[in-house]
C-alpha cells in the first residue's frame, strides 16, 4: 500500500502502526514459548526465544527481566512458568 500511495500520510501511518502492532504481538509469542521451555526445564530454547524477542524490541523490559529470569534459573538448575 505505500507503494502503491507513496504520498499519502495516512497510508504511510497506519503501516507503520500495524507493524508496531505486529511486532508486539510477535515478541508476545516468543515471550510466550520462553515459558513454555522453562516450564520444561529447556534453558538453552528459553533463551533462544527471548534473544528472538530482543531482536525485534531491544529494549522490552519484559523480554529482558525474563532473559535475567532465565539466567537465574539456569544457574540454578530450576524451570518454572516465567510468564507475567
């Protein structure tokens, strides 16, 4: 659509807010599946999709109070639903 209208503020604006919507709802889902993985005790997969959640929001607080969560519990050999 922005190609399409290139000089239409309201078409560049609403992209961009449905990406940020996107975006959100694509580091919820990674959030997500970190709990699952350290509900199984899986540390490695658990940091795997935080990292996957950092990446498209460097600066979630709560991908990176999760991510510290993960390295807590990986130091202490424990898994439990990290999730808010």
């Amino acid at each position: 659509m922005v190609r399409k209208y290139p000089d239409d503020a309201r078409v560049r604006d609403g992209a961009v807010n449905y990406r940020g919507l996107i975006t959100a709802q694509i580091v919820d889902c990674h959030l997500h599946l970190a709990s699952a993985a350290m509900v199984d005790t899986s540390h490695k997969e658990a940091m795997k999709q935080v990292n996957a959640a950092l990446a498209l929001d460097p600066e979630n607080q709560r991908a990176l109070a999760q991510r510290a969560r993960i390295e807590v519990a990986a130091n202490e050999g424990i898994g439990f639903d990290l999730f808010d």
